[in-house]
C-alpha cells in the first residue's frame, strides 16, 4: 500500500496547485458533464461525439506533445524515456516539431529524433485522437490514506481528461537500422480557466498509468520486419512506480537515483545534460556506435 500511496503523492504534485475549473459549458449548444467518471466519451460505434469533436476543437495539444523548443523556451526543452525490447533496454525520444491539422483537429503531425544505444535516428509521422473522456476520480479511501500518512489533500477537479489516439513514426530510411514505430497514445490532461491544456493526472489509473503522456506498440525492423516492444513517457519514475517495470528502478528517497544494476541497460546516462538532438550533435555523432563510455555495446542496432 505504501508503494501505491507514494505514486498518488508523486501525481498530485502536478494537480494539487492548479486552479480549480467548472465544467466547460455549452461548446456546440450543449454542455459537457464531466462527474461521474467516464461520462465523456466516445459512441458506441467509436466515433466522436459531438460535443466531444468540438471540445478537441478548441483544444490543441501540440505544446504538450512537443518536447524541444527553441527561444525564450528552450530550457523547458526536456527528453521522453522509454524502453525498447524485451530487456528493457533505455530509448530516448524527442519531439521538434508539432502541427495540428488545419481541417481535422484530431490529426498532428510530428517530426523528432531518438537514440538508441548512441545512434540517432530521425523520424516523422502523425497521431490521431480517437477517444477522450474522464480521468477516474480518487476514491474517498484513497483521499483519506493519503491525508493521513502525508497530510496532503487530493482534489477532485473538474474538467481533467485522458485523450486516446493512434502513432505512426517512421524514421529517416537512409538510416541504418531504421524502422517504424505504430502503437496507441495516452494524454492525461487538465483544461485552464482561460481554455489552454496542461498534462496533468489524477492517479496511476489514468490513461497514461502515471507517465501523463505515454506512447506504447511495437518497432518494426524496415529490412528484416522483426518487431520490438516499446513504451516511453512523459513522467519516467512515476510511470515506473506505478506499473513496476523495473524492480528498485529509483533508490532514491527524495530525488530520482537510478539504481546502477540498470547502467548496462542505458540507464547510466540519465542525468547527463546532453543537447543530443541539436544538429550540431548529431552531425558529430558517429552513426554506427554507440558513445557511452561506461557501457558497452556489443549488439547491432536495435
């Protein structure tokens, strides 16, 4: 039960302070509610609603599915980490550039980099929203144990969704190694008071399972159609606590410590401050070879 207390403390740190809103009224002449749990969502026969449509309208997703920026707002720039394989095996993801469709506000268009065991791949695809409803709401026992061992209070917000879509990346072909990766997303999000988005989630039981942004399916190889598992998020360590990816991923007490039997896995390099995806590094980055110097590899790309 601690294990399960501490991921809801870790998850509400990014909801606790935000403004509470009321329930989003009347987009296309009808209002939205938002209690109980899962009352938005989708027909039966899998189309959006609606009301739901013109929600998606009004709210765009790109600044939160973007992860690098440029200006005033580079240092917000940040990486997605993920694992790739069966062993579990560190992947890196960046998105540089995110456009929503000018016709269809389901559909964006992204364009971005990963690293693998050194190498970076360039890749570009879109993802299409399909489902949005509501998060699931803390349960009064959850509320009233939380209270008790950490003396925080979980709040049930109104208008705080999960968005459910589909990806399709496909990295540069003149790679080697180069592959696509297709699976389902996860957005676990709030919307502001003046109508913007922001990740945010209740618990491990939304959509994400505690990653707030997650992308999971499977690689396929261009040249042998071998395919890989493969997940990455927006919160690594919450993501980790509450699916237990890895057994004693994080010792760490009041900061992420990555335990070091992971380091031959890719994880030794977590905290490192490497803009890798700039052009500049990529063009200095041998292609073929891994760089870490603490870890070895001895496989071919993925």
């Amino acid at each position: 039960m601690k294990s399960s207390l501490m991921v809801l403390v870790l998850v509400v740190a990014g909801t606790a302070c935000q403004p509470q809103t009321p329930p989003l009224q009347t987009i296309t002449g009808q209002s939205i509610d938002v209690a109980p749990a899962n009352t938005v969502s989708t027909s039966p026969d899998g189309k959006l609603t609606p009301a739901i449509w013109a929600l998606l309208q009004r709210c765009d997703f790109s600044s939160l599915l973007q992860t690098v920026r440029t200006g005033t707002a580079r240092y917000n720039s940040h990486v997605q980490n993920g694992f790739f394989g069966s062993n579990h095996y560190r992947i890196e993801m960046v998105l540089t550039e995110v456009r929503r469709d000018s016709v269809q506000p389901t559909v964006y268009y992204l364009r971005g980099k990963d690293r693998y065991q050194g190498v970076i791949t360039p890749f570009a695809g879109t993802v299409t929203i399909t489902h949005l409803f509501s998060q699931p709401r803390y349960s009064a026992q959850q509320i009233a144990e939380v209270k008790a061992e950490f003396g925080e209070e979980l709040r049930n917000e109104a208008d705080m969704y999960s968005a459910l879509g589909d990806f399709e990346l496909r990295e540069d072909k003149t790679r080697r190694g180069n592959g696509i990766f297709r699976g389902r997303l996860a957005i676990d999000w709030a919307l502001q008071k003046d109508g913007s988005v922001e990740l945010s989630m209740r618990n491990g039981q939304a959509a994400s399972q505690g990653g707030e942004i997650k992308y999971e399916g499977r690689w396929t190889s261009a040249a042998t159609h071998r395919t890989r598992p493969v997940v990455w998020v927006e919160n690594l360590v919450s993501y980790v606590e509450s699916q237990h990816v890895l057994d004693e991923f994080n010792i760490g007490e009041r900061e992420v410590v990555i335990n070091p039997k992971y380091a031959h896995l890719g994880w030794n390099t977590y905290w490192e401050n490497d803009e890798w995806w700039a052009d500049s590094a990529s063009a200095a980055r041998p292609q073929s070879v891994a760089t870490s110097s603490a870890v070895p590899v001895h496989t071919i790309l993925k």
